[in-house]
C-alpha cells in the first residue's frame, strides 16, 4: 500500500539518556502538587532540568509536557524559520523551539497556561523568542504562516495509557485527521507528538491521505529505557536526523 500511494516511510527508535537527581526528602504538598500527579513530580528533573530555578506548572502541565530531552529532539529537527506550536501547555516544548529556531508562534486557549509558560520561557532566557497568543489554533489557523506546525493537542489525561490502542478520534478538541488537514494550511511540515500507544497505520494514513502524499517518519522515544512516547515527522523534515541523541 506505501509504494501505491507513494508516501515514503521511515521507523527508527531514539533513546534518550538522563540521570535521576535525587534530593532529601521534600513534602509534596509544599510544591502544589495533589496526589493525581504526584508520580509526574518525582520526574520534574525529566519535564524541565532547570525545575528549580522557579519553573510554574498547573495540575495539567505535569501530565502534558513534553520531557526536556524529547522537546529538545524535536526542536533540532525543526530547523529555522518560523515555528507554531498550536498547543504550547506551559511552554515545555516552545522554549526548546526557541534555543534553535530563529522565532516561536506558542498559541494556547487557556490564558493561565500561557503566564505560566511565559514565567517558564524567562527562566530558559528565550522569551524575547516567543510569541505568545491566548487563542483557539483552529480559529487562529487561517491567519497563520511558518516552516513547521508543532502539535501536541491533549490526549484526554493519564487515562489515554490504559487503552490498548489510541486512535486518532480520541485527540482533543478535535481529532487527529482534522488537526492535520487545519496544520497543512499553516506550514509544509508538521511534527506530532503522540501517545506510545498511538494507533501506527492511522499515523501513517495522514501522510497517504495528503496530496501529494508526504513523507512520514515514526520516531520511538524511549526515557530511562521505556517507551515514553511517539513523534511523528512529516514533510522534508522528516529525514533531517541529527546526530545529538
């Protein structure tokens, strides 16, 4: 079916090392964080490395944020240019963006989670390099323009692990295959970041849907030796690898 449709394909599986910091004993409740996301707290030095030097989160950003060494994978393979990140969070991944990429359009509905990724951005030094937009991407869409569309939309919270397959009409707030027809209009290369439990062929179908269809590369993310995630390249970056991991 690849060679019919003529999408080009590529898996490959990068993996990603990290030592763990570990600190005296510090009462959880004094950082904020409730029991649902306590677990995530232990990784904070994983989420963000500079944690301590005053990185904010609210309860969803600790089970929404990309992982340091990930976000900064997927910033050295975006290249120059203008970047969109059209679900930013807390900023995790636009800060990466923005140590690599010459500017970054972060765009999130929530207006907390943009204070919060703004403060974030100012501990990296890098928010001179961000646009920072409280709105819906799907409305902003139209006015957009750049070299590559980041999308990270939420996967409806911890409980995505528990399904044996993750399908694209389970992304929020709209599923998958719209989210990438919307990302097509706004720039010719698109990373998704997804569940490790991602239905791969619907992954694929995005690019052999496209017209022309696109290339595709399916990158495993492993963290301390587990499948933490996948991410998803399509367009000319996606054979754009980089020796750094």
């Amino acid at each position: 079916m690849v060679g019919i449709r003529k999408s080009k394909i590529i898996k490959r599986r990068v993996k990603f090392k990290g030592k763990w910091r570990i600190k005296k004993a510090v009462v959880v409740k004094d950082e904020g964080v409730s029991p649902l996301v306590k677990k995530y707290w232990v990784q904070r030095y994983d989420l963000f490395l500079r944690y301590d030097q005053g990185i904010k989160m609210d309860e969803e950003g600790w089970f929404s944020v990309t992982p340091e060494k990930i976000a900064l994978r997927h910033a050295s393979r975006c290249g120059g240019g203008v970047v969109i990140d059209g679900f930013a969070g807390v900023g995790g991944n636009a800060i990466q963006f923005a140590t690599m990429c010459h500017h970054v359009i972060a765009i999130d509905i929530d207006p907390r989670k943009i204070a919060l990724a703004f403060e974030n951005a100012k501990i990296y030094g890098v928010e001179d390099h961000i646009e920072f937009i409280v709105g819906d991407f799907f409305q902003l869409a139209p006015s957009l323009k750049g070299n590559v569309v980041f999308l990270s939309p939420p996967w409806g919270g911890p409980a995505y692990s528990t399904k044996e397959s993750f399908t694209l009409d389970l992304l929020k707030p709209k599923n998958g295959y719209s989210l990438f027809q919307v990302a097509q209009s706004v720039a010719p290369n698109i990373i998704m970041y997804l569940p490790r439990n991602v239905d791969l062929l619907q992954v694929e179908e995005l690019a052999w849907l496209s017209s022309p269809p696109l290339k595709v590369e399916i990158e495993e993310n492993m963290l301390h030796g587990r499948l933490k995630s996948i991410t998803a390249y399509f367009g000319d970056i996606a054979f754009s690898d980089v020796s750094m991991f």
